[in-house]
C-alpha cells in the first residue's frame, strides 16, 4: 500500500515509521503544507493521513488548521479517489462538518461494502487509526492478487488504472482481468476491452473507459439523461457501472456486455460490411433526430460544439480566425459527438452497439455520420488501412465523392456514410458546416494529418462561401 503521511510531530511520525517498517505499506512523509501539496502534484496514493495542525512550510512556527484543511481540499479536488484519514488533536466541529460535506462514501476496495472516503481520528485514538490502515493494507494485498493480463497486447497501464480495474474485478468475484486495447483514442482516456474470469470460467465481458473521476461521473450523467431515456434497448450497453474511487484522479466507467462484441465498425469495414453496420447505427440513432427543430446558427457556435479556438495550437489557430459569422439551417438534435469507427461494437449477428458517451450533446444532425466518415483518416487506430489515400487535392474536392473515393480502400463505408449525412441534414450546407468543424478539431492533435485536415477545411469553406 502506497500512504502518505502529512505531520509535523515526531514522535506520530515514529509510530508510522515502526508500523510499517515490516513492508505492509510504502510510507512517504511530508512535515508541512507546502511539502504535502508538492508531493500530491507529482504522485497518487492508496490512502493519505493529514494532521489537520500542520505549519505552511518546513520549519515554520506557523502551526495552523488553515494549512491541514488546504491540504485535505487539495485531496478531495484533485485526488478525489484516494480515501483520507483527518489525524488531529486540533480538529473542530465546524471544520469536520465543513469537509465532510465535500466527502462521500464509496466501495474503493472493491469489497461489496461502501466505506466513508474521509474519516476523522483524535490523537489519542492513534492504536484505532493505524489499525484501520493495517486492514486497509491487507485489503490492497488481497487485490494486488488479481491478475491483470495483457498477452501480447502492448498495453503499459500506470498503476492507478490497474488498481481500477482490479476494484471492478473484485466487486463482480474475478480473479482475473484479460486486458486487450479496443483504441487508444485522441484524448487522455484509455478504453478497453476486459474479459473478466474466475477459475478459468467466465465471469463478464466488459469495455472500461478509464479517464479523470469527473470526465467518467460527467459521461455516466449524460448516459442517465441523454442515451437511456432515448435510444432503444440493446443499442448501447444496459449495465453501466461507474468507479468514482480506486487511486489519485483516476475513476472508470464500465459498459458490461452478454457477450459476442468481439468486433469494432473497423472490423467490419475491414471484412467488407462497413456499409451495412451504418445503415444499422443510423437507424438506432433515429430517436435522436426525430422532431429535430431546423434552426439557423453560424458557423463558429457549430465549431464550438465540437472544438473552442483556444485548444488549437497558436500556429494553426488561423484555420478558425477568419469569418465564422456564416450561417446555415441546420438540424440540431442530440448527437454522440464522437462516433467513430472504434466506438461501435458489431458482433457475428444482430444489432450492433454504440459506447462511449463522454461527447454526448447538442449539435447538427450532420455530425455523426460525417465524425464516423472520416475518423477513417483521423483515428490513429484506422489510418493505417487507407494508404495514400486520400490526397490533399481529393480532400480539397471532397463535395466531388466519385474523385474523392477514387483509390479508397472501402468505397461502400464512405458512401454509407455520406448519404447518412446529406439525407439526416437541413440542407447541404449543413453539412458543409460539420465537414468544416470535424476537421478544425482535428488541428488541436498533433497526430493527425494537419494537410489534409486543413484541404478540407479548404472545401468545407469554399462551398459555404465563408
């Protein structure tokens, strides 16, 4: 067990010292705030004990609750998943209701039994406080034992993502957690593909999307209000689960299956069924557009849906500087934002299924079917089908599609795709304005084609004469 100790007096700290002197824990120590908030910034913890009477620097005779009570906030905001133990003599009735309102409870070692994330301990109940941590420790132990399985894959997961995933295995009774990579995405989210088993049997089948503890609680919410009450049953995953606690800012939501999507939508193109597994998503998407109000917006609000100016890197900040006031009649209903070739699961027969819904939101109609077209270029898990193609000069006349497909390695899945777009929109210059946001945002990464990215930001502006 990794635990910090944030205090100033010796003699506590030489209890700490003797206690897990034997192996159970990795004791780090800081004697003061600024210590406590410098290690906090560079590494996580399975639990911290914080005196809440600590002085703002080493050596300072500053003592004061303000400089504990800094060092817990800075837990619960940027830490939220790592359990705290308050250890003072000084402590009020005023400041334990204060921060524990910001705490909660939460089965952070995967034991099927909620434990509070922050508990308060009097000095003289030390015996009490370093018997809590023992158990903690052999409960870490315990988990530590569940097998995190890679095989082949070149999957190099951090250790507060394993412990994510071994809390999830342990809450469903696994032993083992086969891990392979299902993408690995644009952002700082990792998603993956789980096989969870108990004595070789089977226990779930699952994808993971590990990602900040607000990025996943953000993602669940939008799935409460925006996917479930609106999409028919079997086309995005029922039994979601969300773990808000398992290490430092780290948390993960989980999209359990019954079984049989071993296969993503880039499977399928690659098999030769792109075109079919569109028409199905569209079609599953549908509630979504259904009464879609037709409003006028400009070309900026639509770009603003899917990328702000500000996370463009300066160089490339002059694809968004010129005039965005254009505007056009555009369909605007809830849309998933990132729906691309990675986020459709297809199995061997029946219908296939929509995940990850952190970009969930309003915006043209047009968007999905144009994000699912060319994330075949720009998803780094994808380019590598397409060769040569496309070339900066066919990006540039992709309202051209017979030169655009020309040399494409799979016509059917672009044409599938183009006709979602233009049939679903108010217009074609609705989709024009997505073709124009979809490949702005594809600016602020830096492992994308820039070239043909800004060739179809040349297209998308000459046919909406902006």
């Amino acid at each position: 067990m990794r635990l910090l100790l944030v205090e100033d007096d010796p003699e506590v700290v030489a209890v700490f010292e003797v206690e897990f002197a034997a192996g159970t824990a990795i004791l780090d120590h800081a004697g003061c705030r600024d210590d406590a908030m410098a290690v906090l910034a560079g590494s996580s913890f399975d639990a911290v004990v914080c005196d809440l009477r600590i002085p703002s620097t080493d050596g300072a005779l500053d003592d004061d609750v303000a400089h504990g009570r800094a060092v817990l906030t800075t837990i619960l905001e940027t830490h939220p998943g790592t359990p705290i133990i308050a250890f003072s003599a000084y402590g009020t009735v005023e400041i334990m209701q204060d921060l524990l309102r910001r705490a909660r409870q939460e089965d952070f070692l995967g034991e099927g039994t909620p434990r509070e994330m922050l508990v308060f301990y009097s000095k003289d109940q030390l015996p009490d406080c370093v018997a809590l941590l023992h158990g903690f420790a052999e409960s870490v132990e315990t988990l530590g034992q569940i097998e995190i399985a890679v095989g082949l894959a070149n999957i190099q997961l951090p250790w507060e993502d394993e412990r994510i995933l071994r809390v999830y295995a342990r809450r469903l009774g696994a032993s083992v957690v086969r891990v392979s990579p299902l993408t690995g995405g644009l952002s700082g989210s990792r998603v993956l593909r789980l096989r969870l088993e108990a004595a070789g049997a089977h226990v779930a089948s699952v994808v993971a999307k590990l990602d900040t503890v607000a990025a996943v609680c953000d993602e669940q919410h939008r799935v409460e209000t925006l996917v479930a009450p609106v999409l028919p049953s079997g086309s995005y995953p029922s039994a979601v689960t969300l773990l808000r606690a398992g290490a430092g800012s780290r948390g993960g939501i989980f999209y359990r299956f019954a079984g049989g999507y071993d296969r993503s939508l880039f499977d399928a193109v690659a098999g030769g069924a792109g075109a079919e597994v569109v028409a199905a998503v569209r079609q599953l998407t549908e509630p979504w557009r259904e009464g879609a109000p037709v409003e006028q917006l400009n070309l900026e609000t639509i770009r603003n849906s899917l990328v702000q100016s500000a996370d463009l890197p300066q160089d490339l900040q002059g694809a968004v500087r010129s005039d965005e006031s254009v505007e056009v009649s555009a369909r605007r209903c809830t849309t998933h934002g990132d729906l691309h070739l990675f986020n459709v699961l297809v199995p061997d027969d029946g219908q296939p299924m929509i995940i990850d819904f952190a970009a969930v939101g309003s915006r043209p109609a047009s968007v999905d079917p144009v994000t699912l077209e060319l994330s075949m270029i720009f998803h780094p898990d994808a380019r590598e089908v397409c060769g040569e193609w496309p070339s900066t000069e066919q990006a540039e006349h992709w309202d051209d599609l017979n030169s655009y497909v020309d040399g494409c390695p799979h016509p059917d899945f672009i044409r599938a795709c183009r006709l979602w777009a233009f049939e679903v929109a108010a217009g074609d210059r609705e989709v024009f304005a997505s073709l124009y946001a979809y490949s702005v945002r594809q600016l602020k990464f830096e492992d994308t084609p820039h070239a043909i990215a800004l060739a179809l930001v040349a297209c998308a502006r000459r046919r909406l004469g902006a």
